[in-house]
C-alpha cells in the first residue's frame, strides 16, 4: 500500500511530487490518481459558469496527467478502458469536446427493445420534481412475442417497470399498442393520432413524459 501523504507539503511544487516517482516506476494508476487529487487541489474555487482562472500549478498538474492516462490508453488492450483513458487525456489538454454522437435517431430507436425504451425514459427523469408524483401506466404490446404487458410505476420520483401477466390492481392508465406506436409515442404524438388503445386517464401519460428532461452531455469526466 502506497502512504497517503504521497502528496504533503508538494501542492506548490509539482516537479518534487509524489506522482512523479510513482509514473518512473511504472505504477501509472498510483500516479493517475495522485494527479487527479493534485488536478483538483490546485482549481480554484469559483461559481458554477464562471471561467477558471489557471494557475501554473494546475496546468502543469493537468498536463503531467494527461501524459499518464496517455501512457495507460497506449498499454491497454481493453477497448473501452483504452477509450476512457485516452478521452480523459483529451479533455485535459483540450478541453471537453463538443462533438456528439445523435443517440435519438430513428433508426437507433428502433433497434432498442421495448425495456431498453423505458429504461431510456426513467434515466432521463427529473427525479426532485416527479417526487410527489405517483401514477401507474400499464403498456399492453400487441406484437409482442406472449402478449406482453408492463407495467409502468412512478413513485418517489422513480421510474420502474416489470412484465405483468394478471395484475392484481388497475393502472390508472392502460395503453394497447405496437412498439412502432409507443415509438411515436415517445416521440410526442398522441394516443388518439396514432390509434392506439386507451383505458383510463389519458393525460396520465403526458404527464409521465412531462417529467422527462433532457440531459447536458457536455460534461466533464476528469477536470473539476
């Protein structure tokens, strides 16, 4: 085990630092994490949107970790970590990117299974303001494989959902349909343009997707 004062007394002299031996002997995840402490020891504190002043510190410190998740990306022969290290490198020496890659096309949309589309619906919950909330919706999927049926639940700002064959309750809402609908669905059409089937509250619905907020994906991964 590595001594946790690796950095004492180094936050202003990042060339004597404890990283620097660690990243010599070849313990690059040592190094990574001691930079990464040092990275964000060293960002001064300022509001949120407000532009960081840079110290000389800090853009060394930057830099130094740059270089080690660079040497990890290189040497590793899993895909993903690969990925993330050499991502991480990026976004330390250039900033966060601004390129994104469309995950609401069509086409995507349709290759997702009917759970993999709820799931994408209850991740992107605004969960402090659907706390109060509490609805039930049922989807019963006419080109399911068994007839499915779902049940759709918000509760303490939550979004769950199972497979039903007999529920033992009524949902305030039951919705029959094809994925293709439920597709339109989500895509903000209504019940009624689509011709699907409706028992209950139709408003229900709306007011589940009213919920649904759209996340920033210009976020940092390892700056603060």
């Amino acid at each position: 085990m590595r001594p946790a004062g690796a950095l004492r007394g180094h936050r202003g002299d990042l060339p004597g630092a404890g990283p620097r031996p660690a990243e010599e002997e070849g313990d690059l995840r040592f190094a990574a994490t001691l930079l990464n402490h040092l990275v964000f020891a060293t960002a001064p504190e300022v509001p949120v949107g407000e532009e960081r002043p840079a110290s000389a510190v800090h853009e060394e410190a930057k830099e130094a970790l740059a270089s080690v998740y660079e040497r990890l990306g290189h040497g590793s022969e899993n895909g993903p970590w690969r990925n993330f290290y050499l991502t991480s490198a990026q976004e330390l020496r250039e900033g966060i990117s601004g390129e994104m890659v469309d995950m609401t096309n069509p086409e995507m949309a349709a290759a997702l299974t009917v759970p993999m589309l709820i799931d994408s619906v209850a991740v992107a919950i605004d969960g402090p303001r659907a706390r109060d909330d509490d609805l039930t919706v049922d989807l019963v999927l006419t080109d399911d494989p068994v007839g499915g049926r779902r049940r759709l639940t918000l509760h303490n700002g939550a979004l769950t959902h199972r497979a039903v064959a007999e529920p033992r309750t009524p949902a305030g809402l039951t919705l029959t349909l094809s994925k293709q609908q439920l597709l339109g669905l989500l895509a903000g059409k209504g019940p009624g343009e689509l011709g699907v089937g409706v028992k209950g509250d139709p408003a229900l619905f709306a007011r589940l997707l009213s919920y649904v907020t759209k996340p920033d994906p210009l976020f940092p991964i390892v700056t603060p």
